[in-house]
C-alpha cells in the first residue's frame, strides 16, 4: 500500500518539475544499467522502488551487484571505455579517491542539490551526488554493558578488553571510515598510538559489515562500530531498546553514500531523472524508515525515534580531503594492519 501512495505522491512531483512540461517522460526502449554494491538500500529498493521508477519513465532498470564499493569501482575503472553501465550507485566519500585518478563519471548537479548541506557534499565537481548517510558510531547491547565508550580515551580502557567488533578497511566501508576517523581525529602521528592502545580491547575484525553485525547480535562481543541509526532498524522491527548508539565526544565522521553517471552512457537524459528521483522530497522520506539511514535533502523529517540518537555536530570527514586520502590511503591502510594483524 505505502508502494502504490509513492507512486501516486512522485507521479504529482513530475507534473510540477520544469521539464515534464516541455517534454513527454517516456523512455519506452530504453533500459537503464546500473551497478551498485549491496550495502546501496535493501530488497525492498530491487523489489518495490525501483519499479515505480521504471513505471513513471516507461523504461526498463537492469542492476549488477558487487560485494562492495571497492570491487564495483575496479569495475567500473578496469572497463571505463566498454562499459555496459550508465549509472553507478553506492559511491561512498570512503572510496570517492578512487574516482579522482579516472575519469569515468559525468559533471550533473541536479536541481535538489540545493538543499543538501555542504558537509555532506563530498564531491564540489558533482560528478558523484550524495543521496544518503550515517553518523559512525559504537553499537552496543546495552542488556551485557550498562555504559559503552564515551571517548575515544574509555575505548582504551581495559573494561572493554575483547569486546569490540570492527571491520578490515580494505574491504568495508566502515572500516575505512574508521580508520580516516582516527587519522582525522589523532594526526598521522597519532593514529597509530591509537590503534596499539586499543588494539587489546578487539574481540575480531570482519571482512565487512554484515558479518561483523551478525557476530555482534549472536552475542560474541557487546561493541561493533556502526551507525548512530542503526537501533532505530531494532525499535522499528523489532519493537526493542536493547541496541544503542553512542558517539565518543570528540566527534563523529559521516560516511555518505553516492550515485554518479558514467560519461560514456548513451542515456544521459534518463539517468538525469534517475538521479533526480533518488534526490526527490518523496523517495528521500523513504530512506530513514527503509533503510535506517539519514536522507540528504534536508527538507526532509527523519521519524520521532531519531530524536532520540547522539548526532555530533563536529564532522570528520570534512578534515581530509580527497587529495589527501588518495595520496596516503595505502600507506595508511599498511601500517594500521602492521598493528592490528600481527
């Protein structure tokens, strides 16, 4: 039913939009081939949303899906002049560098852009547009610990000694985050103090995000770095307050997830509204409450369950610049697990 009221509520976004007034929107013989990572939304954005855009536009979406950010961006790289691909979702300011040495992308600054704050805008060429993001936090059963971490200083504390679950930053994206945290946060002299001092309090570091969450819900350890929004998904589905967040108060680093159109597409206008779509006031209002996540476009109201997260006003992310990540990511990556694995 929510399905049938967006299309209704996006069908009225189209006849106000400048565009639909000159043009008919119909792309009967196109299809539209995308290639995304898994943590990109959830099934319910294969299966539900997505056919609502191909039902608007009278077109037809044809999706691969990578394990992560990392792989399909080798993709995309590796056959960047024999692509069978026009749009490219799940482009995180993690990996973005990546995109600095090639050019593959499309320059599109869509019309919503105006209402996402500049923070959050991670690429100033637009060739790649955030479309949703999450505050890093620890999530922590709070029914094994009575009072998680609130400093990066009590995550060195011998209280939690084995009970922290991270993730490898080669192949996560919040593992990455975590470590361009620490580096923003401690200097490139300081991270790695950090990690030695914390480096007794891991229970385990996971290829990826799934299985360093499931490991955390089976109970194997109380701590896994996440999103602040994450016990929303527990409360909303669960209709539990077990699960909650906390945000050491130095500051937190917002991991922000985009989409980019790739230049060689010969669907340049389709992929346009594509992009618009993700960005409209409507599909924007699905992400907290589909996929527990924070929605760009700030006209738009999360639920009454996010008031009651720790949102940091102090953004690490915006400390690095890409220039930087590019040049010294590798390195980074090499000496944290000189530490971390060894």
């Amino acid at each position: 039913m929510k399905y049938f009221i967006l299309i209704i509520i996006i069908l009225i976004w189209l006849q106000s939009c400048s565009w639909e007034k000159k043009e008919q929107v119909t792309f009967e013989s196109d299809t539209l081939f995308v290639y995304t990572s898994e943590v990109f939304l959830n099934e319910d954005f294969y299966d539900d949303i997505l056919p609502i855009f191909e039902q608007i536009f009278k077109c037809k979406i044809k999706y691969t899906v990578f394990s992560n950010a990392a792989e399909m961006l080798a993709a995309v790289v590796a056959n960047k002049d024999s692509l069978d691909v026009d749009v490219v979702l799940g482009v995180d300011n993690t990996i973005f560098y990546n995109v600095l040495r090639d050019s593959v992308f499309l320059v599109y600054e869509p019309q919503n852009l105006k209402y996402v704050e500049k923070n959050l805008i991670f690429d100033n060429t637009y060739h790649v547009i955030p479309i949703y993001f999450g505050q890093l936090a620890f999530i922590y059963n709070s029914y094994a610990i009575e009072k998680a971490p609130a400093t990066f200083g009590e995550m060195q504390d011998g209280k939690f000694k084995k009970k922290i679950i991270l993730m490898h930053p080669e192949s996560s994206a919040l593992g990455r985050g975590m470590l361009l945290w620490s580096v923003a946060a401690f200097g490139e002299n300081g991270y790695s103090h950090f990690w030695r001092s914390v480096k007794e309090n891991i229970y385990s570091i996971a290829d990826n995000y799934d299985e360093a969450y499931n490991m955390f819900l089976a109970g194997q350890a109380p701590l896994v770095i996440g999103y602040s929004t994450s016990p929303v998904y527990h409360i909303q589905k669960e209709n539990s307050e077990k699960y909650k967040s906390t945000i050491p108060s130095e500051g937190s680093f917002n991991l922000i997830t985009g989409a980019g159109i790739i230049k060689n597409t010969d669907k340049q206008k389709l992929a346009k509204h594509f992009i618009d779509f993700l960005l409209s006031d409507d599909f924007q209002g699905f992400i907290s409450d589909n996929m527990w996540m924070y929605p760009v476009n700030n006209k738009v109201n999360t639920g009454s369950e996010y008031k009651l997260l720790p949102f940091s006003k102090k953004d690490y992310s915006t400390v690095l610049t890409q220039r930087v990540i590019r040049k010294n990511l590798p390195q980074w990556i090499a000496k944290w697990e000189s530490i971390m694995l060894k």
